[in-house]
C-alpha cells in the first residue's frame, strides 16, 4: 500500500488544477487517470473559446490541457498513475486502482478529491425509438471520431438537443463538408452558451427549432431518416403534426451525467437535482476527507470555471490531510423560485467572502437574485438575463449568515 497527503481521481482539468493546489500546500499528490495520458475531454475539444477567464486568453481545448499537464508532470511531486480504473474509494479513503503498468495498486489518502467527471447521455437513456441502424453517435463520440480519430461520421446531420458539444459538433461536421439539417430542442429554450448558438448555428444559418424531438428513427443497416415533432404539455410530442427528415446521422446532445458510480453504496450524500455530492464551501462532501470538483460534482458550462472549483477542493484536501481545515456547524443552502439548485449546499459562517453558484430553471430578463440567511435579505443582485445555460454566482459575506440559506429570484 502507498501513502499519499492526497489522492486526486481524475486527470482532467478539474483533477490537474486540484493537484497542483494541493502540491501548492505542500501536500504529496497522487494522480489517478483511466486514459493513457492526462486532459481527459480537453484532448477532443480542438475549438477555441477556453481559458479567457482563468489565463487571460483564448485557447484551444489542447493547448488548456497541456498548460495543466506540463506544470503536473513537471512537479516531483505529483505521482501520476495513467491507465489507472479506480475499481473503490472507502470512507477511510483507501483507493484500490488497476492498472497494466503497475497491476492492482492501492492508495491510503489523508484526503480525496474526486474529479471524474461527467458521461454523456445515450440513446437508450431517453427511451429513442424506431430500429438500431448504424449512425446514432452521442455529439461527444461524434467528436472524439472527428478530432481525434479523422473519420466523418456522416454527411446529412440532424442534432437532437441543443448542449453545447451538439451546437460546437454542428459547427464542426459543417466545416468538414456536412450537412446539418435541423437541432432539435426539446424545451422552450437552449441548455448551451448563448455565443455557441451564435457561432454554431447563427453564422452557418443552421436551423434551430424549440419545443421539437425526435420522435423515431428509421433504417436497417444505416440511419436513413428521423421523424420530429412538437412537444407541448408535459413534453408529450404532438404526432399528429410529425414530420420525417432524411439524414444519414443523428448526434445526441441530451444532457450530461456526473460520473459518481464510485460513491455508490457510501453515506456520502448526494443531490437529486445535480446527481453530484453535496458539499461545503470547500467542497468537502458529507464524508470528512472526501471532496468533490469539476462536472462530478455539478456540470460547468465554462472549463475556466471547473478549474476554478477544483483548486478550491484540492487547497483544502491539503488542509484536511495536514490537520488545518477548519471545522463546525454549517448552514443548508437551499434554492427556491426559480433557482433550480445553488451551490455549496452547506456553508459556514465566520469571516470572509463565500461564491453562491446557482442556475435557473428557466429565461428569466430583469429579475433579481434575492439571498437570505435565517429569514432576513442579506444580499440583492439585479440581474438583466439568466437562462438555464449559463452558471450564475453571488458572493456573499459570511459574516452576515445568521441561519439557513435561500437563493431565490424575484422581479
């Protein structure tokens, strides 16, 4: 067995970012990555738009990744493990991983910072209908194929759901000499940044339809055609007004899930409306020792912002391992009109400024964000728009918690 300060599980931007934190505290650092190098989803995203808030300047997917991937391999250190599947992670923070290169290994850790991240959601998932052809991808497979790989998945594209890999993908498979003849969303509104309809779609003049699905797919072999409709009440597609589009390929841009199948079974608690844990101003889960960061713990829009959290969570990792994280009684942070969920869920009261993220369930133009602490108002922000793409935050002082949290909006 070895002995490490920390033990980050995930190479990712938000696992990179929280090793070199913890590294900064002084803490030995041990780095676990299922791929055969580190970046994890940032190898793929060859786009631009990345690092203008945290660098300063806009960068490619790649070129992110490797400012964190150099700065960790550079660092003695940081022991990296790649090719490394996490097999379990118990509540006295002993991680079993396996490994080719170094077979079964096990890690005893002063603390965990989980950082793995977030799958896509499949076609089997929302329950598609119609046959099983060739030439269903999830937008993110599509990408890797693209990116990475070289192939072109297909020549006539419809996008069902408008996320942001599916509105980037739609973009990419046009510059590569596709066809994308329709994104399809089933709600009134988008789930991706407003720049990336824009850039995406606006500038190629790809259409964009709200309140529409995928009702059923056709084809044996290959995928020769989609049908969508009009969703209305509860969702429910209007068949009657069904029309049929021929395409050869559908990208699934459905929504994104937080990897968490490590903590089932453990008390850390979780959130029902983020599938990620929930946490403190740290990011310290409900299991002392045990932190969580980055699209495991709630899904970013911005990579800036996962890098941000996760140097949050692996400074205090450090703290926790080295007896110097602060203790006590925390307050509930809970949302309500029209806040669909803030984050930290917990905070403590005591000096200093704390970040509130929270997202909206929907449009929202001129309302204002509303903060109150034990029944009073202790923070009023004006707003001009929110939509449910797009991370919203408040900071709040922490002097002024007198009792349980609300974030809410009113007009």
């Amino acid at each position: 067995m070895e002995r490490f300060d920390v033990a980050v599980i995930g190479g990712g931007p938000a696992g990179m970012a929280a090793a070199l934190a913890a590294r900064e505290k002084g803490a030995t650092v041990a780095l676990l990555e299922r791929d055969d190098r580190l970046g994890g989803i940032l190898n793929q995203c060859i786009h631009n738009g990345f690092g203008l808030h945290y660098f300063g300047e806009e960068l490619t997917g790649p070129e992110y990744a490797k400012r964190f991937r150099d700065k960790v391999l550079a660092d003695a250190g940081i022991t990296v493990f790649l090719e490394a599947m996490v097999l379990s992670l118990t509540e006295d923070r002993v991680v079993t991983a396996l490994s080719p290169t170094k077979g079964l290994v096990e890690i005893e850790a002063g603390a965990v910072v989980l950082a793995m991240g977030c799958r896509e959601r499949s076609a089997g998932a929302i329950a598609l209908a119609g046959t099983r052809p060739a030439g269903i991808y999830t937008a993110g497979m599509a990408q890797r194929l693209c990116n990475v790989e070289g192939y072109l998945v297909g020549k006539e594209v419809v996008i069902l759901g408008s996320g942001d890999i599916g509105l980037i993908m739609a973009r990419r498979m046009t510059s590569e000499g596709a066809k994308v003849k329709l994104v399809a969303e089933i709600m009134p509104f988008s789930s991706g940044l407003k720049r990336n309809i824009v850039q995406c779609l606006n500038d190629y003049d790809i259409p964009l339809r709200y309140s529409t699905t995928v009702t059923r797919v056709t084809g044996k072999n290959r995928l020769t055609g989609v049908y969508v409709a009009p969703v209305g009440e509860g969702l429910r597609p209007d068949l009657s007004r069904e029309e049929y589009i021929p395409c050869d390929t559908l990208l699934l841009s459905v929504g994104l899930i937080p990897e968490n199948d490590l903590l089932t079974g453990s008390r850390v608690e979780m959130s029902r409306v983020t599938s990620g844990a929930v946490v403190d101003e740290y990011r310290q889960t409900s299991v002392p020792g045990i932190f969580s960061a980055g699209n495991v713990l709630h899904v970013h829009d911005l990579v800036d912002n996962v890098s941000e959290e996760a140097r949050i969570a692996g400074a205090a990792a450090a703290d926790y391992a080295q007896g110097a994280l602060s203790a006590g009684e925390t307050l509930s942070v809970t949302a309500a009109d029209g806040v669909r969920y803030a984050l930290p869920q917990r905070v403590h009261a005591g000096e200093g400024t704390v970040r509130l993220y929270f997202r909206v369930d929907k449009v929202y133009r001129g309302r204002t964000v509303v903060v109150t602490s034990g029944g009073e108002v202790i923070k009023r922000k004006k707003t001009l728009v929110m939509a449910p793409g797009e991370m919203q935050y408040i900071e709040v002082d922490r002097a002024l918690f007198k009792g349980d949290v609300s974030v809410r909006t009113e007009e």
